[in-house]
C-alpha cells in the first residue's frame, strides 16, 4: 500500500503549503505528493492525471477537501468510483474523514457500495443546489454594483499596490535582473507578479 496526496488550489498566486504540510505529516513521501495551480471545473489537470495512472490497486489517496479534487460534482462522483472501483484504491478526504472514507464503505461488501452510492448522490443534489444559490447571489451582487456605478473586476496592480515585501524584493533584485544575474522569469515568481503587471511596475519603477 502506497500513500499518495493530491494538492489543489485555483490559481498560481494561491499558497499551496498548507495543504502540503498536512501531507508530510501523514507520513506521505515528497515525491507521491501531486500539486496543480488550476481551476477545479475539469479533471484535465497535469498532475492529477500523473497521479491517475501511477494509483494502484490497495494504494490510499489523501484530500484536504473534497472540493480539491473538483468543483464538478458529477465528474467527482464519477472519479470517485473510477478510483475506488476500477482501480481498487481508497480515498480519505481529511476534512471530514467519517463521511469521506472509502474503506469503511468497502469493508461493507454490497450494502456498502449501496450506501456509498446514496450518499455520493445526495452529495452531488445538495452541491448542485449551492451552486445555483452562489450563481444567483453573484448575478444580484453584480447587478446591485453596477446599478450603484461601482467598478467591477480585478483591483489594478502598481508600484503603490505592491506589499511593503513586494517592494523590498523589487529594490534589491532589480540591478540583479538588468545585470542579467536572473531572468524576467525568475523575478516575476519572487514578486508574485503576473507578465503584465510585472512590466508594468518594472516601468513605473524606473520611471521615478
């Protein structure tokens, strides 16, 4: 039996560290440890799908939560059976690990299967509901904004939005990337900065 632990957040500026941590200490291996910065609305995510195909049977996948492996409920139920029935591995969601354990269910035999499949379609029903609620509150929120003529979309970045951190790592890494010691890339992941962003800073920096 291996352990193995997927690791999810939306996009490339999220912290992922926390959700790593909790796997080192279950004892899981750094180099089993799958990490995606990408939006949950589909399964086509490279690590996941490396994580897929190296599962064996009797081996354990470990969650943080169960909206880390997706925000689509019904491809979650169908994962979630592909892994623990076609593939014969297990799965432990650590945020709530008495409802979201696959062994107990397996351990069952049939009746466990059954009650696996009740509750995952209860889950899927009770999901597709909250979604439709947050749909209908972000349409009244972005109506309600627009009527008061508030400006919507993300907050612009510049040199005075930056962090008093983001600053100190642009003055002291700066002379470093002219002088080529670093790329544009590699100063872009220390600043947290976006391509766009980024030159765009870079430039009102230079300017002053």
């Amino acid at each position: 039996m291996v352990k193995i632990g997927y690791v999810r957040v939306s996009s490339a500026d999220q912290n992922e560290e926390r959700q790593i941590k909790k796997m080192l200490e279950l004892g899981i291996e750094e180099r089993m440890i799958f990490i995606d910065k990408q939006s949950g609305k589909d399964f086509e995510r490279p690590s996941y799908q490396i994580m897929k195909r190296i599962l064996r049977k009797g081996d354990l996948l470990y969650l943080d939560a169960l909206d880390r492996l997706g925000r689509n409920y019904d491809g979650i139920i169908q994962e979630w059976k592909q892994i623990t029935r076609e593939i014969q591995a297990d799965i432990v969601v650590l945020e709530n690990e008495t409802l979201f354990d696959s062994r107990k269910y397996r351990e069952m035999g049939d009746i466990g299967k059954l009650m696996e499949d009740q509750f995952l379609s209860l889950l899927s029903y009770v999901a597709e509901q909250e979604r439709k609620k947050i749909k209908q509150r972000q349409a009244e929120g972005i109506a309600l904004a627009k009527a008061q003529g508030k400006h919507l979309g993300r907050p612009k970045i510049n040199l005075q939005t930056l962090s008093h951190e983001q600053r100190q790592l642009l003055v002291s890494h700066y002379p470093r990337w002219k002088d080529r010691e670093i790329t544009g890339v590699e100063f872009m992941r220390l600043l947290g900065l976006k391509k766009n962003s980024f030159y765009k800073v870079v430039k009102e920096y230079e300017s002053m």
